[in-house]
C-alpha cells in the first residue's frame, strides 16, 4: 500500500465492501428476506431526511432504513420503491475516528441495526442478533 493511500479515508467502495461482508455474515433464517433490500452509501443525510428524522445534525445519523418493515408489508400493498439500507460515509468515518472501533465491526453495526428495522425488531432482538453474528 502506497503512503499516499494511507492518507486518504476510507471510500465509498470500502464502505460497500465492508457492508456486503456485514450482510454475508447474516444468518440465513434472516438473509433469505432480504433479496430485495438494497444497500446505498452516501456521503451524508440531505436536509430533507435529516428534518424528517428530527436530527439537527447531519453527523449523528449513520445509517437509515428507508422502506416497509417485513410484518408491515402485504399482498395487497400498491407499488412501492425497493427497502433500501443508506449508509453515510462521513459520518461513519467521524464516529470511527471517535471511538477507535474497528471500521469492519462499525459498518456491521450499522448495517445490522439498519436490517434488524427492516424486520421490525425490538433493541432486545437486535443485541441478539449482533451477539449472534460476532
């Protein structure tokens, strides 16, 4: 690795990468319902998500579920655009820097916590399933 890649954070093809290793390590009773959940990284939330949410800012938010959880959704449901998981990039870095997390475990924590509303968890059923995946 050249030291100039030393200097550089961490891309969004990082960010990409580490988050497709969290999904593979999802146990399969739970990765089998997610085929159609797509995953997005951006840099940071927009404003519009960020008033949404009631997050004043755009720093505490790391990732966000966009879609109808599993339980919610039926047959009878009109059209709706694909569950998508964002992960912002920035953000994820900051908190990084912050805590000395390793990056792997911090995109995987996000990630799971961001999947674990698309099943509509608990925050009880959500350490199940981070202690379970480590």
């Amino acid at each position: 690795m050249s030291r100039a890649s030393l200097l550089l954070p961490p891309g969004e093809d990082v960010i990409v990468a580490l988050a497709e290793r969290a999904l593979a390590a999802i146990p399969p009773r739970l990765a089998r319902h997610l085929g159609g959940v797509a995953i997005m990284v951006e840099d940071m939330p927009d404003e519009e998500t960020l008033q949404e949410m009631e997050i004043e800012a755009g720093w505490d938010l790391t990732g966000l579920y966009r879609g109808t959880p599993i339980g919610q959704k039926s047959v009878d449901d009109i059209a709706r655009p694909p569950d998508t998981i964002l992960l912002y990039r920035l953000p994820i870095l900051l908190e990084w820097i912050e805590t000395e997390v390793d990056l792997a475990a911090l995109v995987r924590n996000v990630v799971v916590h961001e999947i674990a509303h698309h099943f509509g968890f608990s925050d009880a059923e959500i350490a199940a399933l981070e202690a379970e995946m480590e």
